[in-house]
C-alpha cells in the first residue's frame, strides 16, 4: 500500500455549525470559507471530508482483494490515484 502524504486520521467533525474538519493534532478545514453555500451542504462536506481516510483505506482493501482473486479492471484504481493527487 502507498504511503498516503496527508494528515494522520482520525479526522473528526466540529464547530459551532458542525462543518468544520480537523485532525488530533489540531489541522483543519472549515468547509465553507466564504458562507455561500448552504449550512446542511457545508456539513454534508464535513461529514464526507471526516470519513476520507476511513474511505480511502475501504477501498484499498478491497482493491487489494479483488487483485488477489486475479481481477485486473478496477475503476477504483483511479479514485485511490486522485485521492494522492497522481491524477487530474
């Protein structure tokens, strides 16, 4: 497995409105920086942006299975490959 160059999880969900993300060691993200998207929006981005790492992991293991069982096409291959930013 790639060694991902992000911050460490667990990532979790906080703020006042409940659409901030930060880390244990403090690093975050308010997920709307410029108050133009709607409050439910901006915590639904909170919530998917929390699960990221738990949702990056999911996916590289069952990838990692499907490879095992001889399955070369994997579409997945591609999202782990955005999500390390190897492509646009």
């Amino acid at each position: 497995m790639i060694e991902p160059k992000w911050t460490p999880r667990p990532w979790h969900v906080c703020g006042k409105y409940g659409d901030e993300v930060k880390s244990n060691d403090g690093m975050g993200v308010h997920c709307d920086q410029d108050f133009r998207i709607p409050d439910d929006v901006a915590k639904a981005n909170a919530r998917l942006i929390a699960a990221a790492p738990e949702l990056y992991e999911a996916l590289s293991w069952c990838m990692d299975q499907l490879s095992h069982m001889g399955i070369e096409y994997m579409p997945g291959d591609v999202a782990l490959a955005k999500a390390r930013g190897e492509t646009a």
